[in-house]
C-alpha cells in the first residue's frame, strides 16, 4: 500500500470513529412524541452514516462521468482508468446506500422496503451502475470497452441529477426523511458537527479505496501487458 | 525516403517509391495503453499502385487501413492520402475514398437502384441518375436495378458493392478480403471488373488469397503483430522468401 | 462533385432509406403495434381489479406498454446498419457524425409515433375511457414530448449495445435505468390528464420532459461520434 492511501485511510477511520462518537453522545436524539410520551428513535443515528456514504456515492459517480469525458477527449489510458475506479467506489458506495436505508426504513417504519422517492432514486442508481459493469463485460476488444464505458460513465452521470429531480415529482407521494423529529429541529450545533465530521471521514476513506484500486488496476494493466510481451517473445 | 523507413526495411531490394505518391504513411503507430497494434508503419504508395496486404488476423491490418480511411485516429506518425491528412480533412478525404469488403455494404430491403441513391445523397454526387445508370451497366445489374437486393446471389451483390464503392468516383479503393464468400466465377468478374479500373485508381487489399494477392499487386506487405515483417516491389519480389516469412508469420509453422 | 454535402439532405437520405426498407418489410411497425396491443390484453387480464380505477393507473400501463415496445424497435433499428457491414459504409461516407445520429433518431421517432397514433385509440376503446378534445391534445402532446427522449436515448444506447457480444439483450438493462426520470414525468402527465388533474401539475411535468429531451439530445450530439467511431 502507498504511503498517501496509507495516510487517507487512517485519517479517514480516525474521523469516521469520531463521527460515531458524537453521533451517539454530543448530537441531539431524535425524539417522537406518541400520546404524551416521548420516545427516542435511536435508528436515526444511522443518519450521520447513511447520509455521508450516500454523497460520497453520487461525488465518485459523478467523478466516474468526468473522468470518463476527459478520456475520451484525450484517450490517455490513465483518465480510462480513473474514471472506471471512480465508478467502482461509486458503486460500492451505492450499495452501502442501499443497505443502510433499508435497515432505516426497518427500523423507523417497520417495512424492509418503501417506495420512497430518494431510496427508489438509489435503487435506480444500483440498477444503471449494475448496467455499466455488464455493459463493460459484454465488449470484448479493450478499446472499445474502454470507449464504452467511458460513454456510459457520462450518460449515467447526467442522469443522477434527473433521476433525482423525477422523484421530487408528484406521482411518487414521498413518505418522508425530512421528518425525523429533532430537539434541535434543523441542522446545527453538535448534530452538523458529527455530521460534518462523519461526511469528510467518510471521503477521505472512500479516496484512500479510489487510490488503491487505481494502483491496483495500473498494476494489473503492466502485468497483463508483461505477459503479452513474454508471449510474442 | 523517410529514415525510418530504411531502419525497418532490412531487405536489400526496398521498393520504388514515385515522386507522386498517393498514399505516404512515415512511422505510423498505434496503440492502446501500452499495448500496440501498430508500431513504427512506414510505406509509399505511387498513383495507380496496388499494394496487396498480408498478415495474421490481429496483426493490424484492418487497423492500417481504418486510419488510412479516417475511422481511426493513429497515435504517432504522419498520414497522408491524396495529399491530405485523414484526421484533419476527415470529410474531404472520405470522399476520395472507397471500400469493398467481404460484407458487400448494402441495405438488404433496398433496391439496387435505392441503395446506389442513398449513398450517393451521402456523398452529394452530382447528376446521380445518370451515374447510376452508367455503374449498373458497367457491373451488369441494370436488369435488376429496382430488385430488392435480398433476392441477389453473392456475386451479383459483389458487383453492386463494387458499384457503390465506386459511385463517388474515388481515386483510393480498399479492398478487405474481397475474395471471401465468392465462388470461382464470381471472382472472374470481379477481377476482370477490377481490371476494367484498374489504372484510374490506387488500391490497398486485404486478402489471405497468396495467388490473388501476388497477382494483383504492384507491391506486397506482410504485417505481423503491428509491424512490417515483408515489403517489395512485385517487379522484383523474392518470392521465396516471400512464402518462407508467410508461413512463418502467417500459419504460424516454424 | 460538390465539396460540401448538404447535411438536410443526408439526414432526410438516412431517414428516407429507413421509411423506405420499413414499407417493404413492414416487420417493424407490425411487430410494435401487436405487442402493443398485446400488452394491453395482458394487463387486462393481470390487473383485472386495479382496473377498476384506471384513471390512476392508465397512464402507467400505457407507458409500460409504450416503453417495452420502444425497446423493440430500437433493437431492430441498428441491426440492418450492422449486419451487411452497412455502418462502416455510412461512416466511411463524408457525414458529420451527429447528423447519422439525428437521421436514425428520426426514423425511430416516427415509428414510434405512428405506432402509438394507432394504439392510444384502441387503449381508450379497450378500457372504456373518455377524454374531451382539448384534453386530447395535450395528452398527445405529452406522449409525442416523450417519444423524442425515448428515441433520443434509445438510439444513443442501441448504437452501444448493437457493439457488444449480447446485443438485444444489452438494450433493455441499459435503457430502463437511464429512461426512468422520463417515464415518471410521463406517467405523472398523463395520469394527471385522465384523472383530471390540475393542468399546472400536469405542465410541470411536461416541462421536465421538455428539460430531459434536450438534456440527452445534447448529451447524443455531443457523445456520438464517440460512440460510433473507434
């Protein structure tokens, strides 16, 4: 492992174990008042984990289209590279979305699953991202794997904001997140502190990953190259 | 001559080059990553010249002759056909250009007649009809011009893909593996087809037919994993050493 | 010859050829229309009690409908391109690259859209729906709005997934995710015209289609001498 992804990683779990601390000592409970009792939902804690992983997710798709652009402008391998990495931790991330909001969706509203705007938004993400990976597999020539994926990685990535502006419209009622119910009714004090920390923790471990699955795929690339080499001899 | 062109060639008898040629690729590379398709290409073409193309499938050829047809940017190296750059004039070389290949390139569902107007609404040939007229009768085909081309046999749609490739009057023909697919009669006519435009034209062939490709040709290349292994003049061509590096290269036999 | 080729006239050429070919064979058109209607027939029977309340759930099956007929074809529409080696013969033509897009991205529209004239008729008569005329307009306004994405989009992804080892079956896992934001819209404008909606809801939505078409006719022109050549 490099040294920089060595650096990132530690620095990234520092600050994540950090945002677990405040999360669940220093920021408010989120409280639901039920015939005059109150009850704490302690399920809303996931909050400070389930809404970081969800930006990192759409940052390194976002990236993956960008990349994907730049390769295609330049056809450096490199940006090829990158952009497919990017769509990978993108992906990843994606996934860890979809767990940690159906544990959520469980918790608070005693379903597994629940056509929600936003989760349904994620759920469509999986699904397009999933295509990329097949997509990319179905193309045997390298090149035009690389040509194709690239393409793909942008056609998604303009599509993540429009996915996410179709949920807004009114067909699909939302049911809510807004609503977790808060002492401290929006986002400030201690609560944006654990979330802030958690959500940079969570991008300096997500870069860490993004650096060495990029070393790895270089490496790969020579080694494949090396033995193609000792073959033509 | 270009220096590296004199590097790569080690045989004794480098071919002729002409003053004018049509087509000059100097040090001509391509690759992806750090794998390469092709490496260090060098070649000259004279007007009227015919180079025939041999090699392995993945050598490069069909590489070579994409970026000589603008369909592939090269990574390294200067191209040049009809005087132009491929990759800059994109547009006005394609119109220099034609292709026949073993797929013949024409729309099924089509007449012969509707398939020679498309292309030619593609490449703005001026006065079509009486174009098309004159090309139908030059391959035989204008008792079938408004047949669906579906119903043609292979050789008939030969004729025809020689028809289109020719519509728009080009001066630099490619030809890839023209021979595929034909019985023997259908290669008569398109060869003696070929004869009949033979010095109006420059061709590069792809072909893995030796007796075709040797007797057509002005000059014969062999390519083998992206580099030139074989390049003469048919005037004086070794063909011994021709058929030694062929089977070597090619049908892979030690 | 003339150094410059009209790009109208190539387009109009590309579309024109298409129109043409589908005329003979007519397997495209035919094909559409009867899944189409078959699809109909198979909801009927799959949602029998739902469809009780088809002003709510109308637009949907219409748009289900429309979309898995879309794909269809979409497939069909590069095959011809691909199979006689007849894209290398348009790309080695001197065409500016958008400009196939468009011609293929038309004839797809027009397709589609004839198709669809046909069948919203026998969806109304078939789930005994009633719509006044001014509403009617919209309502076609809204589907042919929809028609541009999915042609846009389609073409664009059936030009990449014509390319690879699956082909056909390539399409739909592409398409589907990336043509949601549009069926939402246009399940939402629909459904809002048959259940008699708020037109401001039912423009909201129409104006996100609008939004999504020339995002993607962008992105298509843009993205598509990438996607066509090496």
């Amino acid at each position: 492992m490099k040294k920089s992804s060595l650096i990132l990683a530690s620095a990234g779990a520092l600050l994540l174990m950090a945002g677990i601390y405040l999360a669940f000592f220093v920021a408010p409970d989120a409280v639901v008042r039920i015939d005059d009792r109150e009850l704490v939902r302690y399920s809303q804690k996931i909050f400070y984990f389930h809404v970081p992983v969800a930006e990192t997710a759409l940052v390194f798709l976002l990236l993956g289209g960008f990349f994907g652009a730049m390769y295609l402008g330049t056809r450096k391998r490199s940006y090829e590279q990158m952009s497919y990495a990017a769509v990978e931790i993108g992906f990843i991330f994606v996934i860890l979305v979809m767990i940690t909001g159906i544990l959520w969706t469980r918790a608070d509203w005693g379903v597994w699953w629940e056509w929600e705007p936003r989760l349904t938004t994620f759920l469509v993400l999986t699904l397009m991202y999933a295509g990329y990976f097949v997509l990319r597999s179905s193309v045997q020539e390298e090149s035009a794997k690389a040509r194709f994926g690239a393409i793909f990685s942008i056609i998604a990535a303009v599509n993540v904001p429009l996915t996410f502006m179709a949920g807004r419209l009114d067909s699909l009622k939302p049911v809510h997140p807004k609503v977790f119910t808060l002492q401290g009714a929006s986002m400030e004090g201690p609560m944006l502190a654990a979330f802030l920390v958690s959500m940079f923790g969570m991008l300096l471990f997500a870069t860490s990953l993004y650096i060495m699955r990029l070393d790895l795929l270089r490496a790969r690339e020579d080694i494949e190259y090396l033995k193609e080499e000792l073959e033509v001899g | 001559m270009p220096k590296q062109m004199a590097e790569l060639l080690k045989n004794e008898k480098q071919p002729y080059t002409g003053a004018h040629a049509e087509i000059e690729v100097t040090g001509l590379s391509k690759y992806f990553g750090k794998r390469k398709v092709l490496t260090k290409i060098s070649f000259e073409l004279e007007k009227g010249g015919f180079l025939s193309l041999f090699g392995p499938n993945g050598a490069g050829k069909t590489t070579l002759v994409k970026i000589l047809s603008t369909l592939v940017a090269p990574s390294e190296g200067t191209v040049s056909v009809a005087g132009l750059d491929p990759y800059k004039n994109s547009a006005a070389i394609r119109s220099k250009i034609g292709l026949i290949s073993h797929s013949p390139l024409l729309y099924l569902d089509l007449s012969a007649e509707e398939n020679l107007r498309f292309y030619g609404a593609m490449y703005g040939v001026d006065n079509v009809d009486a174009r098309i007229d004159e090309l139908l009768e030059q391959v035989e085909l204008d008792h079938r011009r408004y047949d669906l081309v579906r119903t043609f046999s292979k050789g008939m749609m030969q004729r025809l893909a020689i028809a289109r490739a020719l519509l728009h009057r080009p001066s630099v023909l490619f030809l890839d593996e023209p021979h595929t697919g034909l019985d023997p009669h259908a290669v008569d006519i398109f060869e003696s087809l070929l004869d009949t435009i033979r010095q109006d034209h420059t061709f590069i062939m792809i072909t893995h037919n030796i007796e075709r490709g040797l007797a057509l040709c002005s000059k014969a290349m062999i390519l083998y994993n992206g580099q030139i292994a074989f390049y003469q003049n048919k005037a004086d061509l070794d063909t011994e050493m021709f058929n030694e590096i062929y089977r070597r290269k090619v049908k892979g036999e030690c | 010859m003339s150094a410059k080729v009209s790009a109208g006239k190539q387009v109009f050429a590309i579309v024109k050829k298409d129109v043409l070919a589908e005329l003979r064979t007519k397997e495209m058109v035919i094909a559409m229309f009867l899944f189409v209607v078959l699809a109909m027939v198979v909801f009927s029977q799959a949602f029998g009690v739902i469809l009780n309340d088809l002003d709510r759930v109308g637009g949907g099956l219409l748009w289900v409908a429309f979309l898995f007929m879309s794909m269809l074809g979409l497939n069909r529409s590069f095959v011809h391109e691909k199979d006689e080696g007849c894209l290398e013969g348009l790309l080695m033509s001197p065409i500016d690259r958008p400009l196939i897009f468009f011609g293929k991205m038309l004839g797809n529209l027009l397709f589609l859209s004839i198709v669809e004239l046909f069948a919203v008729p026998i969806f109304f008569v078939l789930f005994r729906l009633e719509m006044g005329a001014s509403m009617a307009g919209i309502f076609l306004a809204t589907i042919f709005l929809s028609n541009i994405g999915i042609a846009c989009v389609g073409t664009l992804l059936s030009t990449i997934s014509i390319n690879t080892k699956t082909r056909d079956l390539m399409l739909p896992i592409l398409f589907m995710p990336v043509i949601i934001p549009l069926l939402i819209a246009a399940v939402s404008a629909t459904g809002g015209i048959m259940s008699g909606e708020e037109l401001t809801e039912v423009y909201g939505s129409m104006r996100f289609i609008a939004v999504y078409d020339i995002i993607f006719l962008l992105v298509a022109y843009a993205l598509y001498d990438y996607v066509i050549s090496e």
